[in-house]
C-alpha cells in the first residue's frame, strides 16, 4: 500500500499473503475507527500471511481480544509494525489466543485496556499461545479507568506452562 492514512478494518481470511505498505510504519496507516480489531488473523494463517511497514490504531474492542490486532489459532508474520491507540478488554495492542505469530521489529505501547473487570494485557495479552517476538519495543500502556483490576501493563501471559514464549533481542 502507498503511503496514506486507510480507515478499515483488515481480515487476512486464511489466505498466505503479503501486505504491506511501501513507505514504511511512520508513513503509512491502518485505522480502526474504534470499531474492531484493526486486524485479524483468525482463519489458521500460516507463516507466509505477512502484515509488514504499518502503524495499526484506532481499534476498540470493548468486550473482548486485540483492538489492534487480533490473532487466533493462526501463525502471521508480523514486521515492522508500530501498534498504538488501541484498546480492548484483553490485549489492547496485541492478543495472541492460541497460535503462534512471529513478531519481529514490532513497537507496541500506548494501548489500554477496557471494562470494569478481569482487564488484561495493555499492549500485548498471550493465553495458550507460543508466540515468538524478536526485537521489539513494548512501552506505556494504560487500564483505561481507574476501576476495576487490571494486570499486565506491558504484557499479560497466561496458559503458559504448556506453552513457549520467545523473545529475542
């Protein structure tokens, strides 16, 4: 994609493909409009679904997972991301609910967490997932208000005894 501000919501669909945008993450952004996952991958993805050189903001997912990207029994590469400005009740930025995503060169911060309870994971939630991140940043995050819990600033992992987290610098 060129560069530009684009304002829709992407579902790889299972498909193996690549998207990405040709001037890079600051020049080119995906917007949610607050009203989903900004992207999904929720169709059994393989590696070669590749989503790379975006910023990903402005998705909401009040009542459930990655309100900026949102990643399900699929295994995406994601590159050269800046994930900001997203919110849901688990995994604001990034939720991993089974699968495993490989995440590389990805900045990650300033999402938050909504709902009155059980809010996890500002930036970046894993349950039952064995994802790999590999040079990323993950930064400043928020609950959203101020009641109610909330775990996870940075990263909330759970389910993971029987699972592997990578992250590699």
């Amino acid at each position: 994609m060129r560069a530009g501000t684009y304002t829709e919501l992407l579902d790889f669909n299972g498909k193996a493909i690549t998207v990405f945008g040709e001037s890079g993450a600051g020049a080119t952004i995906i917007q949610g409009g607050g009203s989903g996952p900004v992207v999904r991958f929720d169709s059994g993805e393989p590696a070669k679904s590749v989503l790379s050189g975006f910023t990903i903001r402005a998705g909401a997912v009040p009542f459930g997972y990655g309100g900026g990207i949102y990643c399900a029994g699929s295994e995406p590469t994601l590159r050269g991301l800046i994930v900001q400005d997203n919110s849901a009740q688990w995994g604001g930025g990034l939720a991993v609910v089974t699968g495993s995503p490989r995440v590389e060169a990805c900045t990650i911060f300033e999402n938050t967490v909504t709902g009155s309870s059980g809010r996890q994971g500002a930036n970046v939630y894993i349950g039952n997932a064995d994802p790999h991140f590999i040079d990323c940043t993950i930064a400043g995050d928020s609950s959203g208000s101020s009641s109610g819990a909330f775990e996870g600033g940075g990263v909330f992992i759970t389910g993971s005894s029987f699972y592997q987290v990578k992250i590699e610098r």
